[in-house]
C-alpha cells in the first residue's frame, strides 16, 4: 500500500532522514518508533506532502505521490493526523469533522451524515455541538482521528496519538484503532507507548538519527540489541505503559 524508497531530507546542514526505505503492506498495522528528533514526523511530513523530499521517492497503491501536494495526496486516500492536535477551535467538534467529509462529498447533508457515522465510531458524538476547545486531551485525540477518518482514507498515518493520554484512556484508544483496523484500514502508527506498539503493530519499523535501524516484527525488534541501545534501554518493560 506504501513504499518508502531511499527517502531523505535536510533541513540546512541537518539531514533530519537519511535514505530510509520501507514498505506497509494493504491492511497492516506498522509502528515507527525511535528517540525524540530520529526523525518520525519528519516522514510523516514527507510522505504526506507537507515538506518537499530532497531525495527518494514514496509510492501509495501503485502510484508515485512525492512531489504532489497534500490535498491531493488525502484525495487519493492517504491522510494524516498532527503530533500537536490541529483543530479549528471556534467552531463546534461535529463541524471540524464535516471539514473533512467535505473532501468526499460535496453535499452538507451527506457530509454530516459521514460524519456523524465517523464520530459515533470513535465514540465522540456526545460531544458534537462542543467547541474543541473545551474538550480534554483524548477527545481532541479522537476528534483528529475523526476528521481524518471522515475523508473515507485507506491508509491513515497517526502521530503520537496516545501522547499525553492516562493508562485508561490509552488502553480505550488502542481498542479503538483495532476497530478502524478491522473496519479494513492499513495504519501506519508513531508512538512511544511500547505497550501500544506491541499490542498492535504487525510490523515495527525504527529510526535513530533518521536513518533506519531495524525493520521486523514487533517481538524481534525489542530484542535487537541496536534498538534497545539507541532506543528501549536495558531496562525496557513492555507492559508499562
Ligand atoms: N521544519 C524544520 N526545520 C528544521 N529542522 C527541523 C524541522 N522539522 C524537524 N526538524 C528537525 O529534524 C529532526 C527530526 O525531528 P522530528 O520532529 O521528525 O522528530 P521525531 O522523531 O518526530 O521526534 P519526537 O519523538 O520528539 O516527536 C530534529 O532534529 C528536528 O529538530
Ligand atoms: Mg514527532
């Protein structure tokens, strides 16, 4: 569904990713963790078309999308959320969710429709006349999840969405993103939550310095003695959250 190949950027002097390459296969749930500034939202960035690449190319379902812009990359059905939550804080959260339904259907009534389909899944329709900016941490999580979701994607690239969020509230998102993932969503899932990344990658992929150290299956990865140096510690207990 995804193909990274040999995709590098720099910043000035800085080459925030160095020749990284990687695939995500149709249906799968891949984790990309690594230390903070290895370089995982720079290749969000990247692969969703907000920075230009300085080398290498990404392809999504068949097609080159380096080089196309966001908005047409989201078209094609590869959206992204934001590290930072992004949403438009004076209007209410079922609108912010309709923003992103507009990009499939033209017709507000439909649109609403979408979206109120969407927030129900992510269980947030309580809070559908609220402004974001009343609402606590995890629901503005889930609400960046919603607005994603409602563009009818088939892939979604989700940035630390558990940061910040308790155990409970942690344990009931990784609940949820099992359900988007059984609805027949392939994710591509930053998190520092090993806990997370273990209960639901397939496949781990790791950054150190922006460049790719280890790329397996979660239960290898953890034992990579590369990994538990540049990332996990000795001490590394996956079931912290
Ligand atoms: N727009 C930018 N201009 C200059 N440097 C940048 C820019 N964005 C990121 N960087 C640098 O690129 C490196 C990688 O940053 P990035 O945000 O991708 O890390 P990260 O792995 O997502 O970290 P974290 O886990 O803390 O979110 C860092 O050194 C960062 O300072
Ligand atoms: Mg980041």
């Amino acid at each position: 569904m995804l193909s990274v190949q040999n995709v590098t950027k720099y910043f000035g002097g800085l080459a925030a990713v160095k020749d990284v390459s990687f695939e995500v296969e149709k249906g799968s749930i891949v984790g990309l963790i690594g230390p903070n500034g290895s370089g995982k939202t720079t290749l969000f960035n990247l692969i969703s078309g907000v920075y230009p690449l300085s080398s290498g190319k990404v392809f999504f379902d068949g097609e080159e999308i380096s080089g196309m812009k966001s908005y047409d990359i989201a078209d094609k059905g590869l959206v992204r959320t934001f590290q930072v939550v992004k949403p438009f804080d004076n209007i209410s959260a079922l609108d912010n969710v309709i923003v992103g339904a507009f990009q499939r259907y033209k017709n507000r009534n439909r649109a609403q429709e979408k979206a109120l389909e969407v927030m129900d899944m992510l269980e947030i329709s309580r809070f559908r006349e609220i402004p974001p900016k009343h609402l606590p941490l995890a629901m503005k999580k889930r609400l960046e999840i919603a607005r994603i979701l409602s563009t009818e994607p088939k892939m979604i690239l989700l940035d630390e969405v558990m940061g910040g969020l308790n155990p409970q509230e942690t344990e009931q998102l990784v609940q949820t993103i099992h359900k988007i993932h059984e609805s027949g969503m392939t994710i591509l899932i930053i998190e520092h939550k090993m806990k997370c990344i273990m209960e639901l990658s397939h496949h781990v992929v790791i950054l150190n310095n922006g460049m790719l150290i280890a790329d397996g299956k979660p239960e290898a990865v953890v034992q990579n003695p590369e990994v538990i140096k540049a990332y996990l510690g000795d001490d590394y207990n996956v079931s912290s959250y």
